[in-house]
C-alpha cells in the first residue's frame, strides 16, 4: 500500500505517518511546506525507515502535487495539511482561505487527473480521504449530538474554511465520480501536540509555573479524543469506509475546558509535587469572538460500520500526554523559544 500523506509534519499527520508505517507496514510520501506549525522531530520514530519519504511541498502548487502524484503513484491519499489554529484565523484569516478552500481544491484536482489516468482495476483501489473537524457544524445545545447529516453551521474563519473544503471535495465525488471520504473528528490531544493549543499550553504552563489562561467562564465544551486513536479511524475509514460517505470521530469525552486545565493541574502536582496547587495559576481571560459553547460527537456510524473504538480513556490518555512532555523536553523546548504568537496578539489558548 502506497500512501500519500500531506500534512505529515503536523500533529494529528505525524501521528497517521508513525501508525502507517511502523503499525502497518505501508509505504508512506509525507508531503509537507513546513509552516511554523510543522516540527520533523514528531517524525523521529520513522525517518530512517525505509518505507518513509519525505518532499518539501505546498498542497497550493499544482505542478509539485502533479509530479508527486505520478512518482509516487498512491493508492490512497490522506490529506490533513491545513492551518489549524482558530485564533490564529481571527488574526489573519487569508494564510487559512488559501491552504484550506484553495490547497484542497488543488488536491482533489491532481487526485482526479492522476485517478482518471489509472487502469480500471486501480482506480477502482484508489480512495482520496479528507480530514476534517466538528467544527464545520456550529456550536451545539445541551444534549445534541454531531451527527453526520447536522447542517453545517460554521462560525470561526477556521471552519469556514474547512466548511468549505468539505463541501469541494463532497461536488468532486459527485460531479467527477472521484473516490472520496470525508471524516470530521473532535478535538485531539497527545504527544508532539504544539504548544500554542489549549492541553499541551496548560501542561507547559503547569511545569513550568507560568499563569495558564482559561477563555471566558471556562465552561465551553469539548469532546476530547487521543490523537492515536484518531490516526487509527482514518487508517480504517481509508480501507473499509464506503466512498463518498462522512464519518464523524469522538470518543465521547465531554469536558469543559476548566475541567480539563484543572485534571491536568492535577496531574502534573501528582508527578512533580509543588508548594502550591497548580490550579492558583488559572487566570480567567476575556472570551474569543465566535467561540463556539459545545462540541459533542455521535460516532456511531464509525463504531457500527467498522467496529472502532477508542482504546484510550481521557484520563489515562491526558496522564500519557503529561508524561511525554516530562520527557521531551528536547522536541517543545525550541517551539516554546521561538514561539511567534506574542507578536501575532495570540496571548490566550486555542482549541
Ligand atoms: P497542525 O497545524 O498541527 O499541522 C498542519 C500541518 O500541515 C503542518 O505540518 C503544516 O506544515 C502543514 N501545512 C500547512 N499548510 C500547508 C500547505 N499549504 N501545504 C503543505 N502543508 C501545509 O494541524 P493538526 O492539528 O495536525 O490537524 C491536521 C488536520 O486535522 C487539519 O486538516 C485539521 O483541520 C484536522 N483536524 C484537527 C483536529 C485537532 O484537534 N487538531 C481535530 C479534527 C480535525
């Protein structure tokens, strides 16, 4: 199995590229421009595998993704490269327009040209998955699920854009007949998650006893998933979804963000013992505009039609996550340093 990633040196894509390869065994094109949100380290585990290449690439330049695709020559294409980061697109929303509507555009336009140019057997094989989020549907009322069918209703430039996405790559199934699955997952947390994003900042600012700001009244909802657990439902939607279906992904963890930050004050006192409580470093700050109340996942459809379940609970996935960044100091040690949100006014954490 060939497999193109992009957005390999993100987060959630390092995670995919590390299961694919080391987990499955598949050839994997990791293909990535290396924006700020990009670190190789996360791909320590495999870069010297042979069954891992790297390219330097914009998903928005039609002539690389071309000539990748006709190298390589995929049977699955996985891609994931986006800018991520919702109060970055408040800031500046053009950088998330173009990556996310413009770069996926780009992709399913080469995808079709390479598919339409394979033999009847594999382009039968062939299947193009497009990781999205729940944020594409709005914010939630108390006791609703996400489901598959909820309208889209995005409120930040971030899900706009991936609003926007899904709806091309959903017209290039069915204008072009192109092989293609849609998942929109919850939020992720874990290792080599970059410490601009609310769990890795709170348990950095926790370690290091530095204030730990909460948005608004801390309640805002949101159903927390373990990026591993994530990287194995794409790899299964990938090879058993039925094309040109959307999966929703969630562990049903619903946790308000004060009770996450509180879990891992929590934590982090378990392991490393202070004076004080780390909770005294939770400062409340004024709430980001549009910030969605709730987040809540049904994956049914995902657990019915393919038997996944998250193997990680929350809790013992955020004691993980802690312990890793006790570890690995070397890999968020340089991000915290050359950290360029203080300039951009990104004083408070994300989701
Ligand atoms: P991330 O910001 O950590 O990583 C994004 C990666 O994409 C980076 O390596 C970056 O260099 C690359 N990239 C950005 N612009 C690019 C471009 N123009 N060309 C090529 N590469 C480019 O993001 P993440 O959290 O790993 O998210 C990955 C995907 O999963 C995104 O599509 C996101 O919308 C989706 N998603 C994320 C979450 C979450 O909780 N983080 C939840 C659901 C869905």
């Amino acid at each position: 199995m060939r497999i193109l990633v992009t957005g390999g040196a993100g987060f959630i894509g390092s995670a995919v590229v590390r299961h694919l390869i080391v987990d499955k065994g598949y050839d994997v094109l990791n293909l990535d421009s290396l924006t700020y949100a990009a670190t190789l380290g996360s791909l320590k585990p495999v870069k010297n595998n042979p069954r891992y290449r790297f390219q330097k690439a914009d998903v928005r330049d039609g002539l690389a993704i071309a000539s990748a695709f006709s190298e390589f020559r995929p049977n699955r294409v996985m891609h994931l490269a986006a800018e991520s980061h919702v109060d970055r697109s408040i800031t500046g929303a053009r950088d998330f327009v173009e990556t996310n509507v413009l770069g996926t555009f780009n992709m399913l336009e080469c995808a079709r040209n390479y598919w339409e140019s394979l033999k009847p057997a594999e382009r039968t094989e062939f299947r193009f998955i497009h990781v999205s989020t729940d944020e594409v549907y709005g914010s939630l009322a108390d006791g609703d699920l996400f489901s598959e069918t909820t309208r889209y209703d995005p409120s930040s430039p971030y899900s706009a854009t991936k609003a926007a996405s899904d709806h091309l790559v959903k017209a290039w199934a069915r204008t072009y007949g192109l092989p293609i699955l849609i998942s929109n997952c919850s939020n992720n947390f874990g290792p080599y998650h970059f410490p601009e994003k609310l769990v890795p900042l709170a348990i950095l600012n926790a370690i290091e006893g530095k204030p730990i700001s909460v948005y608004g009244d801390g309640r805002h909802v949101r159903d927390w998933l373990f990026v591993e657990d994530h990287a194995r439902a794409l790899d299964l939607i990938a090879g058993r979804g039925r094309t040109g279906e959307s999966y929703n992904i969630g562990g049903r963890n619903e946790r308000q963000n004060i009770d996450v930050v509180r879990s891992i004050c929590s934590i982090v006192d378990s392991l490393i013992p202070a004076r004080r409580p780390r909770e005294e470093l939770i400062r409340f700050v004024q709430d980001r505009p549009g910030h969605d109340m709730r987040y809540a996942i049904d994956g049914s459809k995902l657990q019915t039609e393919l038997g996944w379940a998250p193997l990680e609970s929350f809790e013992s996935g955020l004691r993980r996550t802690i312990e890793w960044y006790l570890g690995n100091e070397w890999w968020w040690g340089p991000l915290r340093k050359n950290y360029d949100g203080a300039r951009l006014g990104l004083t408070t954490p994300g989701d």
